[in-house]
C-alpha cells in the first residue's frame, strides 16, 4: 500500500514535488521513531547525563577594573575600610592593582593584621606587592617580617632595598643598615641619604662625615641633613663650615643655621642670617621667636612675634610657651584666647603652664574643655596631679585615658610608676610593668629608670637589681637609684660593689653617687670605709663635698658614737651647718644619751627651723628615756604654744589591691578582734621563748603595766599581725611606717620572722628593715 502511494506521487507533477519531499521525511521519522524507542529502553541503565558546557565570565573592560580599583583607593582613602573591602568581593575580575590597593589601603588606615591577611591570600604577586608590604612591616615596627619577606623576593629593586634600610636606621640599627647600603646593586639619592641620615639621626656624626666626604654628588637635602645633624649636637662651628659651602642654599638651610644659633644661645649670629636669609618664611620668623622665648628674651620674642606677616600655631604656640614659662599666665591666656588656629599643642601648652604653676583646676579646665586629645594632653594633666600629691586622681586619669583608647608614651608610664612609689603601691606597679612589657616600652634607661626607682622604694630591692641588670644603656641615675635603693635598704656592701662595678664600667661618679655611697656606709657602720671615700671623692672625682655630704659623715660618726669627731667635723665645714646636718647631731645624741649635746642641736634646728616637728620629738624622747619627764611636759607646751603639732603615726599595708592602715591602739578596722587575738598568742610564744618587752622603751610617764599595753599594740605590729592573717605563707610582708620604727617593735618582729618562717619588710621614715629568720637587714644599727 505504501508502495503503490510512492508510485502514485513519483508520477505527480513538479508543483508537487515539495510534497513528495515531505511525505519522504514523514515516513522516515515514523520508521525510525519506533527503533530509537526500543534501542533507548535497552540502553536507558547505560546512559551518563551530558555535562553543560562551562559558563564563560563576562568580559570587564580594563577601563572598568580601573574604576574599582579607584573606588577602593578612596574608600580606603577616608577610612571606609569596609566599604573598600565589600568593593572588592563584589569584582569579577581583580588585578594585582586591585589587591595592592587593599593591601596598602589596610595600612593607611593601620590595620596592619588585616593587610597582612590580604597579601598572604593574594594569589599572584608583583613587586609593587612585595614593596607595599615590607613598607608597612617597617612603619609598624616589624623589621623581622619585613627581613624576612625581603629575603622570600624573587626580585627587588631599589624602593625595596631603600625599605630595608630605612626601616634599620629609623630603628637605631645603624649596622645593619650599612649593610643593607653597601649590598645594594644599584644605589640612588633615597640611598645615600638614608645612610647619612641614620648616621645623623643615631648620633653618629664622625661616621657621617666620613660618608659624606665620600662622595661629591650630594644633593641640598643632604647637606641639610648633615648640617642639622651637627647642630644637635652643638657643633656650631661645624654646621656654619657646611652652611657657608653648600652650592645651592634653600629654606630648610637657612632656618636650620638660624634656629641652631637661635636654640644654642647666639641670637646676634642668628639675627644677623634673620637679616640676611633672602626669603623668610614662617618656620624662618618662628625659630626667631622660639630661640628668644629659650632664652628667656620674652620681649625680643614678641617684638619679633608682632611683626611676623604670617603666623602658623607654632608661632602661637612658642610666644604663649614663653609667658607660661615667666608666669605671666594672664598674657598667655590672653593670647590662647585670641589665637585663630588653635591645635592640639595649643590646648597642652596651656595645660601643662598651669599644671606647673600649680593651678591645677584651670589646667582640669582647660583639659574637660579640649576638642581632641593626644597621650600629650593626657600626660600633662596626668603630671599635674602627680606633682602636687594628688596621686589617687593621677591614677584615675591614667585608667580613664587607657578606656578612652589612648595609649600610653614612656613619660605618661615613668609618672605613673613614680605615682606607684610615692604610694608604696607595688601590686599596681607590678601590673605596670606587665602592661610595659606588652607594649614594648620596658627597654630603655628612662622607663627603666622609673621602674627601678619604684621597686625601690615599694620595697622589693631584689626585683630593682634584676631590672638594673636589664637595663642595657645605663646612665648615671641607673647607678644612683641602685646604689641608693641598696644603701636605704641596708645592704651596705651590695652598694658598695655596685659602686666599684660602676667605677670599672667607665661611668664618673657625681655628687648624688657620693650621697648614696656614703649613706651606704651609714646605715651599715662602716665607719672607716666611708670616712676614706669622703676625704679621696675630690682627689679621685674631682667632687667637692657638700652640706648632704657633711650630713652623712657626721650621721655616720654618730651612729658609731663618735659624737666628739662629728663635731669636729662640723666646727672645720667651709659653711655653715644646716637643719640637716644638726638634726643628724641630735638623732645620734638620742640614740647615745647625750642629753646635753641634744639639747645644743636642736636649739640650732628650732632657730632655722622652727615648726620642725620631728626635732621637738627627738629632743622629747631623748629627755624621756634619761627619765626628765617635766622637760618632756615642757617640750609639749612648747609645741602647743607655737602651734606646732606632732604628726600622728600610722602604718600601712598592701592587700589585694586595698590598702589598710592602722594607729596605735587601733579598734577602727574590721579584724581588730583577730589580730588582737593573734598579738596575744605572739606574745605569749615570744615570753616562752624567753623575750620580755622593756617598759623603758615606752616614752610616755604611765605605770608600767600601762606600758607594757602601749608596746603590745604599736601601729607596726597591728600590720604586721594582720599581713600574716591574711596573705599567702611564703610572701613576703611589706609594712610602711611614716616615723621610725621603736626599738621594741624592731625587737618583737624579728622574732616574728623566725617563728612565722616570713620574710618581713618594714619602710620606715628613714630606712627598709628586712626581718628574716630572726635577724635584721640593719644589724640593729639604725
């Protein structure tokens, strides 16, 4: 059938053979439709889904990328990192461009952790990347990973090896910096001015010069730099032979000669090139007017202020400075108030003026009132408060500062430490250290100086020695501070081979080395050693002694019963004994009764002295123990009358970050019960051991059971009690007294370091006491 239609359409005519061509492709699709069904059903297990062809990314334009690159480089640019970084993501295309903008867009903004995740992710580096990031690692003072991504560099050019030196210098390392400028293949003008300049700028100016001299393709910068290199080191002369031969003198040349004489005490060599300088600008006039404020020409300054065409805020700054330094704080005012373009400097220069003259409150002022503050501001008013006693809201401040996200300078930490030693706080003192280590401030003589000060007088000498020890750039207040820190705690010989120690480093002994080492040999009795370092100081150090000097020896002599030889010392003193000095005759007149030599200095020290409490004490006690309780009763009126009044005593402790103090007889604190109760069981411990407390110590006219109640219960001992009740066994107990400690109580707490097994450190009005198994640092001598 099929056959025959075929037949029938092949004899059709040409109109339709279109027709025919259909009908083949109809009968062809409906034999082969079946076939492909029944081979699909038998090969359907067999068959693999076909995979799509991969998405092919649009193509961006390099004028695109170009935009977002300049996108995040302004976001970076006013801080919006995160808007910069959500720039990024969205890029379906990134060049090196695009990840080095990033990269050094984290470090404009000093996310220094966040660049260096950005470059670690990055997936092909260019030199631009390398340098980018071994620049930021130097600026953030990370010259070990910026070493070692320098030496990881396929290749480097000169912005690299100009990185690596500039990072070396600016970091004192002056070495390695060499090193890095003489291995460079091919050195430029950034190159040779970066040595010179960290030869310059890390005092070496012989090793400049030298360099300088070595080469004559020297630019005005550089001249500049070595010419100012000398000025800060005084070298005048120097500096005027370069300034005299530079082949092209610019701005920075002239203002440098002209502030060096300015600084340095020359104003006629340094109004003469004023006068001569072919342009003036305003560093030009400022330095005019800085050098006559340093000077202390305050009239010259503002004569010269005045006429100044433009002024910027360091012309303000200097002239306000100026008054602020003459106390005449209504001018300064005056000025601060008009001063159209005030910053941040303005605000610190006022603070700190008022701060030293002692006008606290308008410095506070001043400081609640600022717009923006530095660790400047915050280290002025800080040491306001300190230099006036207010220690508690120095330390307020600091805490505040700290959650105010500022962070702290060396100076702000060498007056909070010394704010720890004036209130004996070693706890937080320890805490600061901590913080120094964290930052990296604890290295250096100033920082390290006020450490060592500060566990010196909180009583832990063994830490000031380890600090001592790690300072590397000791100057000469490192040796004086150990020295006299060894010498008040009564370690005499300690001191005194420190001094040798010092003598053999090469540093010269001055007068307050001499004070120290003579205390030393006070405190410890050695009598004969320190008369001979008193007599061979001028011969040996070229020192001449002085009244604190004269003290020492004759409180040294005194100690030691040479009463007749300290006053023979006294009559041949090329001046005039002071308070002092007499009162360092009385102390040893009391200690060896002699009423009659006691009585004649302090005589000496009420007529320069007159409201001096602690002389009317003395003499008081030193009539007490010989027994003459009416000039006792004579030396009180005399007190009252004029108007006189002995300062109570009290000691203190440190526990847990609380002080407690205490008074004699003291019911106030909350464990008064249990340490009453523990001094009760002491006593009874310290009888059967065969102590008995003298009642002749005890300088009041009571009965002697009253006495005996009176020593039981002495400030120190309350301390001492309730430092053993409530500190960990094995810590040392550290109790401050603000007069000296009784000979009773010395007594009693040396035995109580032996029974307790504690070391036991009492500070008080004039010496550390060290009580450990039984026996005293001061060998009873004190």
């Amino acid at each position: 059938m099929i056959l025959r239609k075929l037949s029938s359409a092949s004899l059709a005519t040409s109109s339709g053979a279109s027709c025919h061509s259909m009908h083949l492709r109809l009968l062809h699709s409906s034999c082969i439709r079946p076939l492909k069904k029944q081979q699909f059903r038998r090969n359907f297990h067999n068959l693999k889904p076909k995979r799509s062809p991969p998405a092919i990314a649009p193509i961006v334009s390099d004028s695109t990328i170009v935009q977002w690159n300049t996108t995040i480089t302004n976001y970076m640019r006013s801080g919006q990192c995160d808007s910069a970084l959500r720039m990024f993501e969205k890029m379906s295309q990134r060049t090196s461009v695009s990840w080095n903008a990033m990269i050094s867009g984290y470090l404009m903004n000093n996310r220094f952790d966040l660049a260096r995740q950005m470059f670690e992710k990055m997936p092909e580096r260019d030199l631009v990347s390398w340098n980018v990031m071994i620049t930021g690692c130097v600026r953030n003072g990370n010259l070990g990973m910026a070493r070692k991504l320098f030496d990881q560099m396929p290749e480097r050019d000169a912005v690299s090896w100009n990185a690596m030196l500039s990072g070396y210098a600016q970091n004192g390392y002056v070495e390695e910096a060499r090193i890095i400028f003489d291995r460079m293949p091919n050195k430029n003008s950034i190159s040779w001015n970066g040595i010179l300049a960290a030869y310059v700028q890390n005092g070496r100016i012989d090793d400049a010069r030298k360099l300088f001299e070595s080469n004559s393709a020297w630019d005005v910068i550089s001249w500049n730099c070595l010419m100012g290199g000398y000025v800060r080191k005084k070298k005048l002369v120097d500096a005027r032979w370069l300034f005299d031969r530079i082949p092209v003198r610019d701005e920075v040349s002239w203002n440098t000669m002209i502030s060096g004489y300015a600084q340095n005490g020359q104003l006629p060599e340094a109004q003469k090139l004023f006068d001569e300088s072919p342009v003036r600008d305003v560093y030009t006039w400022t330095a005019m007017v800085s050098g006559y404020v340093q000077n202390g020409m305050l009239d010259e300054a503002r004569r010269v202020f005045d006429e100044m065409p433009v002024k910027n805020p360091v012309s303000w700054n200097a002239i306000i400075a100026g008054y602020m330094q003459c106390k005449n704080i209504d001018v300064a005012k005056e000025l601060f108030d008009a001063m159209p373009c005030k910053n941040v400097s303005s605000w610190n220069t006022m603070i700190t003026g008022f701060a030293q003259s002692s006008l606290i409150d308008l410095a506070r002022d001043l400081f609640d009132k600022m717009p923006r503050r530095d660790c400047i501001s915050w280290g002025a008013i800080i040491a306001g408060y300190a230099h006036l006693g207010h220690n508690e809201e120095a330390l307020r401040l600091f805490v505040e500062m700290k959650r105010d996200g500022e962070k702290a300078n060396r100076s702000i930490f060498s007056c909070i430490l010394s704010t720890c030693a004036e209130i004996t706080s070693l706890e937080l003192g320890n805490q600061l250290h901590a913080q120094l280590f964290k930052v990296g401030l604890g290295s250096g003589w100033y920082v390290g100086n006020a450490l060592l000060a500060m566990y010196c007088k909180c009583g832990n000498i063994d830490q000031a020695y380890i600090i001592f020890e790690e300072i590397a750039d000791k100057d000469i207040v490192s040796w004086n501070t150990i020295i006299a820190g060894y010498a008040r705690h009564g370690f005499g010989k300690e001191a005194l081979r420190i001094f040798e120690s010092m003598k053999r480093s090469g540093v010269k002994p001055d007068e307050v080395t001499m004070v120290g080492v003579l205390s030393a040999c006070s405190h410890s009795g050695l009598v004969d050693t320190g008369t001979e370092y008193f007599y061979t100081m001028d011969r040996d150090y070229g020192i001449t002694a002085n009244s604190k000097h004269y003290t020492c020896m004759i409180d040294l002599l005194g100690r030691a019963g040479r009463l007749d030889d300290a006053q023979n010392l006294m009559k041949n003193m090329p001046f005039e004994p002071d308070a002092a000095t007499w009162g360092a005759l009385l102390g040893a007149s009391r200690i060896y009764g002699n009423t009659e030599l006691g009585e004649k200095a302090a005589e000496m020290v009420f007529q320069m002295e007159p409201n001096n409490a602690g002389m009317y004490i003395l003499l008081s006690n030193l009539y007490a123990a010989s027994g003459r309780w009416a000039d006792v009763g004579t030396m009180r009126l005399k007190m009252r009358d004029s108007g006189v009044k002995k300062v109570p005593g009290y000691s203190w402790l440190h526990v847990q970050n609380k002080i407690h103090t205490f008074s004699v007889g003291d019911s106030t604190h909350p464990e008064t019960a249990r340490i009453y109760a523990y001094l009760e069981e002491m006593d009874f411990r310290l009888k059967k051991e065969g102590y008995i407390s003298s009642p002749k110590l005890v300088l009041h006219d009571v009965e002697e059971e009253e006495k005996e109640h009176m020593l039981k219960y002495h400030s120190e001992k309350l301390a001492v009690a309730f430092g053993i009740l409530n500190t960990q066994a094995g810590r040392p107990i550290r109790v401050f007294k603000n007069l000296r400690v009784c000979t009773n109580c010395h007594n009693v707490i040396k035995h109580m370091s032996k029974i307790v097994g504690r070391l036991i450190i009492v500070r008080d009005s004039h010496r550390f006491h060290h009580f450990r198994d039984g026996v005293c640092s001061c060998g009873d001598y004190w």
